[in-house]
C-alpha cells in the first residue's frame, strides 16, 4: 500500500482532520485543522518525511479556527477552499466535480454537498469519502445558521453521497460518541434522522431541533474566512 489515510482528533471541538498520503511520492493533503493542534500537524508531516501540497477545508467552520494559513506559511502548500464559503484568501476556490492532484497519480475529488452551509462540501479520495460536516456517523450537520438549508442537506446526501458505493468509507469532520468510520451503505440503512424519512419530516426535523448557538461562530467564522490568520492572508 501506498497511500495512507490518517485522522487525527482534536477533543476540544470534537474535530478530525484528516492525513491523506502518497507514500511513493512523499506527499500529502490535510483536510480540516485546527489551529491548537498546529505543532501537532507539522510534526506529524516531519515524521513521515512528506511534503504537504494542499490545505484543504470542507467549509467555513463554526466551532474551531482552522490553521489552513499558518501551515501555508510553515509549508509551502496550497490553501483550497469551497468556493462558495467565503474563504477569499484561499489559493483554490472549488466547485463542483473539481479536482485536486497530488503524488504520483493522486485525486481528490470534490462534491459539492450543501446543507449544512451552502459552500459544505465533501472530497471523495480511493473509496473513501471526507464529508465535512454534512454527513456525521448516524448523524448529520445542523442546518439552522450560516446560510444552512435542511432540505439543501437532504438533497445533498441522497443525491451525491448515498448514489457512492455501499462500501465507501465515510470520514465526518466530527464525531461526539467516540466513533471514527462509518460506510455508505450503513448511513443509507441506519442513520436515525435520514434513512427512510422522507424530505419534508427530515426538514420539519431539522427546524425543531432547538440547538444551542456554537460558542466559537462569532470568532470562529470572520477567522476561518481569512484562513485562521490575524493578519492579510
């Protein structure tokens, strides 16, 4: 095998960011980080003696600040971001059916999957699919803030995640109960708020939910669009 697919866990926010790794040619994406794990991400890239290409995000996140600009700065690599979340200074804004190349042969490949916010999207990569905060393990993304849509997320999910193959890995931004993957085919038979609901009781669902308001939106997202710098990106 050469390629390697890590996640690694930051407790604080309950997120994961996610390692993907051409061996053969030393180089690697990160998806989703953190800026408290910062020093734990580089040093991870050291020790496996890789080159990370891109920093890529799902969408603008609300309950942590990314560190996508610091480790553009330490690194080298390329920022990419969902175009329709914001994030400006990101080097790559994409759409739908993009891709990004790394390695020798490496593709990631992004679907746009709106619901969550409306730039929320998902990277499939060697039948395993990152979807953000989209699709969580027998669960998904609340749809109540940040240009959020319940019935976006249904489509999003039915039409573009649950068409993959039944035995595509699935590898949320978030887990809260301690869970790690989860598949395609389980989510289609076994996620509690979506498998056999139709569209308008998952949308009356999702409205009545009565969630608090994230701690961190306030500081989270005006940083997140500048790529969790303090400074002009």
């Amino acid at each position: 095998m050469h390629d390697e697919l890590h996640q690694l866990f930051d407790p604080d926010s309950s997120t994961f960011t996610y390692v993907l790794v051409d061996r053969a040619a030393a180089e690697a994406v990160l998806v989703d980080s953190v800026a408290q794990r910062f020093d734990r991400d580089v040093a991870m890239l050291r020790r496996l003696g890789v080159t990370l290409r891109y920093v890529v995000e799902t969408h603008t996140h609300a309950d942590h600040v990314t560190a996508a600009g610091r480790l553009r700065e330490a690194t080298g690599a390329v920022t990419a971001a969902p175009f329709k979340c914001g994030i400006s200074r990101a080097d790559v804004q994409l759409a739908h059916g993009d891709t990004l190349q790394f390695g020798h042969a490496e593709v990631l490949h992004a679907i746009h999957t709106p619901g969550h916010t409306s730039g929320s999207t998902s990277y499939l990569w060697r039948g395993n699919v990152l979807t953000g905060d989209t699709l969580l393990i027998e669960g998904c993304g609340r749809t109540d803030f940040q240009s959020g849509d319940a019935g976006s997320l249904y489509d999003s999910v039915h039409e573009r995640l649950f068409t993959l193959p039944a035995d595509t890995r699935v590898w949320p931004a978030h887990d809260y109960k301690g869970n790690t993957v989860s598949t395609i085919g389980h989510e289609k038979l076994h996620n509690p708020r979506l498998a056999g609901r139709d569209r308008a009781s998952f949308i009356e669902l999702m409205n009545n939910l009565q969630l608090p308001k994230p701690k961190m939106i306030d500081i989270a997202v005006p940083a997140n669009r500048n790529l969790g710098l303090t400074h002009a990106a």
